[in-house]
C-alpha cells in the first residue's frame, strides 16, 4: 500500500539531512508516487530545483515549511501548508520571519492566515506533551505511524490526525552522518533516529489502512502547480576581502580545525566527502551567501 509523506528535509536543509532533491525523486519513482512533499527548515530554498525536477520526472512536488511555533509560551514543531498559491506568499512570508529569527506564535497562523494549513510533528507535539486537543479548521495532529496503536482512543473522537513521519535519511546508515553534522552546527541537538524515506507500507489492518487513505488524500489536495520564479540573495560582505564562495569554505576550515574532535573525524574519508557534496550542491545554485546570512557556527 502507498504512503505518501507529509515531511521531508534535503539536504538544502543545511546539517539537518542527508537526501538530496534528485534521491527523493529517485526514489519516488522508484516506489511508483505522484505526489512528493518537500518540508524545509524554516525556508523554501529546495523550491526552484525540486519543483522542475518533479515536473520533468512526472510528480507532482508540494513545498511546505518545517518549523517551530509558539503556544503558550512554549515551542512546539509543526509542517505549515498553504491551501492555495495566494496563501503560499503568506507562507514566504512566514519564512522570512522566521529566518530572521523572528518568533510566531501559533495564534497569530490561526488570526492572520487563515488558508495555511498547520500539522503538529509528533517529534515535538502539542498534544503529545499537554494531552490537550486544539480544535480549529485548518489544525491537524501528526502521529507516526509507528504510533497508531498507541493513539487508538484519539482517532475514535478526532478525525484531522495524519499520518507523518520525519524523513531526513534513505538509511540508518545515514545517521552517523547526521550526527557529525549536528556536531558542525554546534548545535548539540538531540536526535531522535528517524526511519529511512519509504513510500510502501506492507501491515494493513483496519485503522492503519484507513488513516493511510486519509493521509493521502489529504496530501493530494494540498497540491496545486508552481510558475518558475527566478531570484538572487543579496551579497554577504565579510572581513577576509573574500567571494563568497571561498569565505564560506573559510569559516568551514576555520570551525572543522577549532576542534580536535572535528578535526580527527574529517581525516576520514567518508566524512570528508559527504562535506564536499554538501559544498557542491551549495555552489551548484549559488547558495553560498544564503548559508553565509543564515548561519550560527
């Protein structure tokens, strides 16, 4: 049975993945999916590639937003969609904020923008955490599909619950690779270890099949086509008199050499590699100084 997926981090979720644009639609076609959801951190910079390379391998691409908002004073994690192409500006906008560092809360989705879907993750879940339901049109809950079972009693009485797993790996394998990259950001986050990207699912009882079914069609209806739009960021100036193709192998070389640990790890040659990809797809679309404005380490 097909599964379509309602999360997914590439690679251009800098440090957060490990697939890129052309494995996720590899292995799409390869599963036999129409349709494919591309979920970055806080932005859209997959859009451009994934949404011509989706077309030209016949699937259908859907862009929302993986991101963190307020309830309550307190942050929980959430995929936002837009109904239609009107509210995808409202979420651009959003974007924006948020890459600005800017706080949302969720109130302000549910007075301001009100054709923008908003799905918990059940990595950081509202409900999960508070036991509470929030009841609003545009407002669903995400729970693994691991996790059916263990929320029985809440799809009897809640009918906007989904299926949504996290995908940022195609292997377990994968996931040493993560776990270096969440060293380079010096982030430290703790990371949960995600199933790899799959679209077919075999167990087919009842329930399962049922919120499969419901899963999917609501992803379907989330589509609607994408007009190429070509744009530029501004230039990030830096000290070093440096392009900012080079400054930003720089401030790599720089962070990798401040730590012994680091340092030890990229005398691999696996580890050294899998950098020099990430450098690749990065200078392929001149994303360097996006990287640059963005970056914390």
């Amino acid at each position: 049975m097909k599964l379509l997926n309602l999360h997914l981090n590439t690679t251009f979720s800098f440090l957060e993945s490990t697939i890129s644009v052309d494995e996720a639609i590899k292995k799409a076609k390869e599963e036999q999916v129409e349709y494919l959801v591309f979920s970055e951190k806080n932005h859209f910079f997959s859009l451009a590639e994934a949404n011509l390379k989706c077309i030209k391998n016949g699937i259908k691409p859907i862009f929302g937003l993986d991101v963190f908002l307020t309830v309550d004073n307190e942050e929980y994690q959430f995929n936002l969609f837009a109904k239609n192409s009107a509210a995808f500006d409202n979420l651009k906008l959003l974007s924006y904020y948020l890459l600005d560092d800017k706080k949302i809360s969720l109130n302000e989705i549910f007075e301001n923008y009100k054709d923008i879907i908003v799905i918990e993750n059940p990595n950081l879940s509202y409900y999960k955490k508070q036991k509470k339901e929030i009841l609003n049109p545009n407002y669903y809950i995400g729970i693994d599909i691991n996790e059916i079972k263990e929320y029985e009693n809440l799809l009897q009485k809640n009918k906007q619950v989904l299926i949504f797993n996290n995908f940022n790996t195609l292997d377990f394998q994968d996931f040493s690779i993560l776990e270096l990259l969440n060293k380079i950001s010096n982030k430290n986050n703790f990371l949960k270890l995600q199933t790899p990207l799959f679209f077919n699912y075999e167990k087919e009882d009842d329930l399962t099949m049922q919120l499969i079914l419901q899963t999917n069609e609501f992803i379907k209806n989330l589509y609607f086509p994408f007009l190429k739009k070509e744009y530029q960021l501004l230039s990030y100036e830096n000290n070093e008199n440096l392009n900012s193709k080079d400054y930003l192998k720089f401030l790599l070389v720089k962070k990798i050499k401040s730590s012994n640990e680091l340092e030890n790890l990229f005398n691999q040659i696996e580890y050294k590699n899998r950098l020099k990809k990430e450098l690749e797809i990065i200078n392929l679309l001149n994303f360097e100084d996006y990287f640059l404005i963005i970056q914390d380490w």
